[in-house]
C-alpha cells in the first residue's frame, strides 16, 4: 500500500523525500504533520509490506520512519535490508510501545533514534540531529575511503579535513597530526608530535575511557564512532568522536594506527538542548493536564513547581504571591532539592535602598520576564549569591503572572548550570506562566459563575415567594411548538397540580371566560398580529370551583427580524381585590346618598329654623318693642324720666336682635334662593358680602333664568358662601368675581379674587394644613358628583373652579 503526497508549505521550508513504514494512515499523517509544524516539506510514501518497502528505497531517500512491529513486517528487517544495500539513509523508529532492551537493540542494529507515538513533539528534533549524523556519517566515509585509496593523497589532503587526524605508533606515540588537530586542541604540531597520544587525548577524569578503547584496539579491532572528552591548552573540554583504520605488517603485527576524530562538542551541545527541550516540553504537557484537573489555584501552583523539577530537569521552582500589604512576595509552593535556599529569605515588591529585591521583584513590578544566566556575576542577584552557591544554583528565571490583568506574582524556575535558559526554555517557560494565568482568571470566572448563580437562585426563589404573596404567576408561550412553560405559582392560580407539568394552551384558554361573544383566544392572536403589549382582565372558571377573576398581561417576543417567535405574559388572581373594589364603590355610593342625606337634612333643618326665627322669634321682639312703647305712654312723666333712657337702650337691644335675627335667617337658608332662584339668592348675598366687608363683588351668569334642582341650588349656594368667608379672612382682596356658566348639561362655576393669593402645594406640609372651609367647599362639589379645583399663586390672587 503506498501513498505519495506533497502538502502546500511555508516558503523557506526544506524539502524531504520520507519513506513511512506504517500500517496506520492516521499515524502516519500525524508523523508527516509533525514534521510540517517542524519546518519540514515532506514528500512522502507509506508501506506496510516488505515487498512494498524494497520497492520505495533509493539512495535519493532522505529519511524512512519506521513504526517497530507491522502484522507483516518490522524495523529490524528494514534495517536489514538498508544495511544488505548499502544504504546510509536516517532510519527513525517511531512506535507505540518499546523497551529499554528493545530500544537500544535497536540502536546497536542501525536505527539513529526512537520515540513513542505519544511524544510526536520530539520527532522534529530527531530528525534534524538523524540528518546531521548522516551528513556527518556521509562526510566520515567519503575521506577514510580517499585515506584507503592513496596514502599520497591522504597526505595532502588530510592537512585540509576538518576531520582531525592522528597517526600513532602501536605504543600510542603521536608519529603526525593534522592542522585540524592544532586548530581544535590548541596545541602546536610540536607540542603534540612525539607525545603519547592516550595522555593527550585521555587527560585527568577522561582516564576511566581508556579500558574500553584499549580492549578494542588490543583486539585489532577498530574504533568506530568512539566518543570521548578531550582537555585542549585553554583549560576547556570537549568532545571528540573517534574512528580508526589499523595498518599492519607483512608478518601480521600491528604497524600504526590511524585515528579520525572529528569535534562533536557543539553537536553534544545541541543533543543536550534538544534533550533539556523535550524535558520542558514534557513539564509543560504535565502542567496542562494538571490545569485540566486542578479545583484550586494551590493545585496548580503544586503541579508547575513539580513539573519543573521533576520533569523540566531544574534545581528549584518556586511561585510566589504579592502581599499588598506588607509589600513582599511570599512564597506559595516551591519543588526542588534546593528547596532550603528559600528558608527565611524575603522578596521584597518595592523598591529601595532599605529594600532586598531581585529577579522576581523584577519580573513583578516590570510586568516582564528577567533572565539571569550567571547567578554570580548579576547584580540584581548578588545579596543572594554567597547563599545560591551552597544550594547549587548558577541560574534563574523569573516570570510574572497576571489575574484580570493585574500582576499578581512571579514563577521563579532555577538551574544548576549557566546559560540554561536559552531562547527555547525562555519561550517554554513563558507559555507555562500564561498557563497559570489562565487558569488563575478561570477559577475567577468558576468563582463568579458559581456567585452569580448562587444570585440567581436566591433571585428565583424571592420571585417565587413574591409571586406567591402577590399571587402572581408568569408563563410562556413557543409560538412554533405550542409548547407551554409555567412558574410555580401558575399552578396554584389556576388550580392544577404541579405533577401533571403545563397543560395546552387551548386547554387553559377554555376556562376564561370573556364578556362578549369574542373567544379569549383573540387577545393572544392580537398581541401577536399587532407585537404591542396587552392587558386584560377575564374571569377563570372552573367547575366546582367557581369564578375568579385575572389580570393578565401579554408579551410578544421577537427575533432578530421582527418577527413573534414566542409569547411571555403574567396571571395575577385579583379575585379579591376585583371584590374589594366593588365593595369599595358600594361603599362609596352609600357614603355619597348618606352625605346628601345630610346635606339635605342641613338644608331643611336651616329652612325649618330661618323659618322659625322669620315666623315666630321675629315677630315676638317686635311685639315686645310696641309693648315697651305702650308701657312708656302710660307711665307718669316724673316716673318715665327715671326710666326714659333705659327704655331707649332697650329699644336698640330690641332693633339689634331682630336685625340679627334677619341676617341669621338669610345665612341659614335665604328665602329668595327658594323662590327667585340661585342667581337672585347669589347677587342679594354677595351685596349683603359688600356692605359688610367693604369688599366689591361682581356676580354674572349665562342664563339668568335658568333653574336648577334644590339640592344642586344649595350645595352651590353654600360653595360661595363659604368662599367668600374664606376671602374675608384671608385674602385681603378687593374684588371678588363670581361666574355662573351653563354648558349644556354641565355647570362651571368659578369664583376668583384679587387677593394676595397661596402656594395651594403648602397645603400638603405639616404646618399649613388645608383649612376647614377648603374641605367642605370640595366635599360639596363632589357630594354632587362634581370635580373641585383651586388655582392661586402668591400675589397672583386664587381662583375656585367647580364644574358639575
């Protein structure tokens, strides 16, 4: 089974011809995946068979991928078979599972590299050091195969490898070098002919690789990419790969031996890195999964700290949190055998002379990461170093995160060696504060989300209690499915029990009943046609039940084009209260026929007493003035002086009290207000107002003839009256106008002065209370179904208007 395939890539990506040996597509498009995300432009087959492997390899390949164990084939037999043609291509097993033992058989047979199928994030790296090794692999062949052609040649050319090159004699002494060997060691051609080549190349702690090495070669056997360290004149290590090619003599016995090294240390170094990288990249896939599970910030803060120790191969992590209050950072978790460097240290957050701040002080206020790859030499570092250095600490990071934003502390990561942190690790470690501080804002999202629904629960359950004291329920309406939702309370109102859930909207449409032949039906197709707002009141019945009466509104719903998709609406049961209003107005009825009852029983009460004060009382102090008279006559003229002058006080008693007898008779019930009408009655005591008070007033009329109902005569009559009382004591007008308007079947009356006039709203505040004579004057007009108004303003003078 084969598949060719070339993906569209980035520009600048390298091109690679890749043979998969794999039984799974899937697997495959995510190796091939892999090494595009890698930079890579793979062109690539699969196969799954041995026939169909033998016919994809050619020298042109550039890398096969092998999974170990295929139901037809493995990676051993295609190593085998790369090995029976002569073929140098990278060979890379990646598997599901495999063993130590496995692996490194697999090793030893050939492969450069193995990783598991679940670690795909280390397949770039290898591929890149697999082609290096070939290219070096490539580069090894073509010279020792030019040194085995002609001795003559390797003589000039071996000055111009970048190969080091080493002749020795059987006892190790150095017969000839190379400039490579200078260049990489140090030492001058001089300096290293004649010496011994294993003290030279195997100095101080590189001794213990010298068994093995003298194993091979006393074997006869050859060196083939042996690796070992190497001391050069400046004092630094390095590591250098050997292969040697032996020469013997026509007896047998080894003549000299010939040694090609080449430098690996920059090679070792980026194994190192790359190492070192997928360890991160293994602490940062530990830190995600945690982020997964993790229920609390301390949780999280635990798995980073361990990840990066146990997995991120460094010394010491630590995450503090800042103290606003004490302005320090404390620590929160920390992971690591150099644990105790933090025992009683303190990180301050403020800067200062008197202040201790370092790398995370730093990273916290400056919002930035502060990398320091030589603990030793950096000044922000110094009050700490004398202390790093007994725990091992040559490096450190420190990286600030953020909750809404906001700093809120630091990770701080530690390595045992300098220049640990290179750009790689930097950009990893990055990525694993920006972890914490997403997972910071979850959890502040989780703990808001959780408020926020604790609110709304206590809201839902105060709506409930509401509604049940407001006997009010809410419901809703799908348009589209008819179906039907309720509140709680809904059941109660409407009398069905909860365990049957909401019955059809026409099921409950049924029991309302409206006043006209219309079905209630039309209110919900109305609000829905028209997409307004509807209330309305319809009575409920049940059988068995009886009625109750319901106000309810109607809500329509709309979509984003205006179009009712769904109706919400509210029952409220103002079955009592409907009852209370009308008992109100019931009540309200009878208080008005009782109060014109009274007012009636007033006015004939008034006429029955003017009448025997005009008939009976009048009469009698004007029959007791003639006696006095008659009395003063008959008496002797000496007796009459005596007496004459009181007499004459009591005949001025006498005019006085009739003449308040009179005014008292007109007050109570004017005699021409029941036979000249309320016009006459009006103007004969608006005069009677004038010679009194002094006070001009003007009484017009639109119909002077017009008659009204005694009742409505009198009640008017005494709004005047009153008003004018009112005026006198009040106003200090000079001039009173009282109009008398018929308009069909209604009566304006209006009565306006010139007086200083009022703030009618005053009337409302404690200290100035409407007055008696206001009260009766609106009593009145509204006894008579009338409505009372009152107009003024200070110096503006009041007016009166009573319309019936």
């Amino acid at each position: 089974m084969t598949m060719e395939q070339s993906a569209t890539t980035p520009a600048g990506a390298k091109a690679l011809r890749v043979l998969v040996l794999e039984d799974s597509a899937r697997d495959a498009e995510l190796i091939i995946r892999e090494l595009r995300s890698f930079g890579y432009d793979p062109h690539w087959s699969r196969v799954d068979s041995e026939e169909d492997f033998r016919s994809h390899i050619d020298a042109e390949l550039d890398l096969v991928i092998a999974d170990y164990t295929l139901p037809q084939f493995d990676a051993p037999g295609a190593l085998a078979i790369l090995q029976e043609q002569e073929l140098s291509i990278p060979f890379i097993i990646v598997t599901g599972t495999i063993t130590e033992e496995t692996a490194v058989t697999a090793l030893k047979q050939g492969a450069d590299d193995f990783l598991l199928k679940d670690r795909l994030a280390r397949l770039g790296p290898a591929v890149r050091n697999a082609l290096q090794q070939r290219q070096l692999r490539d580069e090894r062949s073509r010279a020792q195969e030019l040194l085995i052609r002609s001795e003559a040649r390797f003589r000039r050319l071996v000055t111009r490898m970048s190969a080091l090159v080493v002749e020795l004699d059987p006892k190790g002494t150095i017969l000839f070098v190379n400039d490579t060997v200078s260049a990489v060691t140090g030492y001058s051609p001089e300096e290293i002919l004649s010496q011994n080549a294993f003290d030279l190349f195997f100095p101080g702690k590189a001794c213990a690789q010298l068994d093995p090495v003298f194993q091979i070669l006393s074997r006869g056997e050859d060196l083939r990419n042996h690796v070992t360290l190497c001391r050069t004149k400046a004092g630094t290590w390095i590591s250098l790969e050997w292969n040697t090619a032996n020469e013997y003599r026509v007896d047998g016995h080894l003549q000299k031996i010939i040694a090609f090294g080449l430098d690996i240390t920059e090679r070792e170094r980026a194994a190192s890195r790359i190492r070192h990288l997928s360890r991160l990249y293994a602490a940062t896939s530990k830190v995600n999964e945690a982020l997964v599970r993790s229920k609390s910030p301390d949780e999280v803060f635990a798995a980073v700290c361990r990840a990066c120790v146990e997995d991120g191969d460094f010394i010491l992590a630590w995450i503090g949190v800042a103290d606003q209050d004490a302005q320090r950072i404390v620590v929160a978790e920390a992971f690591g055998p150099s644990v105790e460097y933090l025992d009683g240290i303190e990180i301050a957050t403020a800067s200062g002379e008197a202040r201790r701040t370092g790398a995370a002080t730093f990273a916290y206020r400056e919002r930035q990461v502060y990398i320091c790859n030589d603990f030793h030499a950096d000044p922000v570092t110094a009050p700490w170093s004398e202390r790093a250095a007994r725990y091992g600490i040559a490096a450190t990071i420190a990286l600030p995160f953020f909750q809404g934003g906001k700093a809120i502390g630091t990770l701080s990561v530690y390595g045992g060696e300098k220049d640990i942190f290179n750009d790689e690790a930097v950009t990893l470690l990055r990525r694993m504060a920006e972890n914490i501080s997403f997972a910071l804002d979850q959890f502040e999202h989780q703990a808001k989300r959780e408020k926020a629904e604790a609110a709304l629960r206590l809201s839902e359950a105060r709506l409930q209690e509401a509604q049940s004291i407001g006997r009010i329920g809410d419901w809703e309406l799908d348009l589209e499915t008819r179906q039907l939702t309720w509140s709680p309370e809904m059941f109660r109102i409407l009398g069905r029990d909860p365990a049957a859930g909401a019955p059809a909207i026409d099921e409950v449409l049924q029991h309302y009943v409206g006043d006209s032949d219309d079905p209630p039906i039309g209110d919900l197709r109305r609000a829905v046609a028209t997409g307004e707002r509807v209330q309305i009141e319809r009575r409920f019945r049940l059988p068995g039940r009886g009625d109750a009466c319901h106000a309810i509104v109607i809500v329509p719903r709309k979509d984003d084009d205006g179009r009712v998709t769904s109706v919400y609406g509210t029952v409220q049961d103002v079955t009592e209260r409907r009852r209370l209003e009308e008992q109100r107005a019931a009540d309200a009825l009878h208080l008005a026929e009782l109060s014109r009852r009274v007012v009636a029983v007033q006015e004939e009460e008034r006429r029955r007493l003017a009448a025997e004060l005009h008939d009976s009382t009048s009469p009698n102090l004007s029959a007791v003035a003639l006696n006095l008279g008659m009395i003063a006559s008959d008496l002797e003229p000496s007796a009459l002086v005596a007496i004459d002058s009181r007499l004459a006080d009591t005949r001025v008693l006498l005019a006085d009290a009739i003449a308040s007898i009179r005014d008292a008779c007109a007050e109570l019930r004017p005699a021409t207000l029941d036979y000249a009408g309320l016009l006459r009655a009006l103007q004969g005591h608006a005069a009677a107002f004038s010679r009194r008070t002094g006070v001009a007033v003007e009484v017009s009329c639109s119909d002077p003839d017009r008659r009204l109902a005694p009742e409505l005569e009198s009640t008017l009559f005494r709004i005047v009256q009153e008003a004018l009382t009112n005026a006198a004591k009040h106003a200090q007008a000079t001039a009173i106008d009282i109009e008398l308007v018929y308009a069909g079947a209604q009566i304006v009356l209006t009565i306006s002065d010139n007086g200083v006039g009022f703030d009618p709203k005053a009337l409302g505040q404690s200290e100035r209370r409407p007055g008696l004579g206001l009260l009766t004057m609106q009593e009145r007009a509204e006894f008579a179904g009338g409505k009372f108004r009152l107009e003024s303003e200070p110096g503006k003078g009041a007016r009166i208007r009573v319309v019936i």
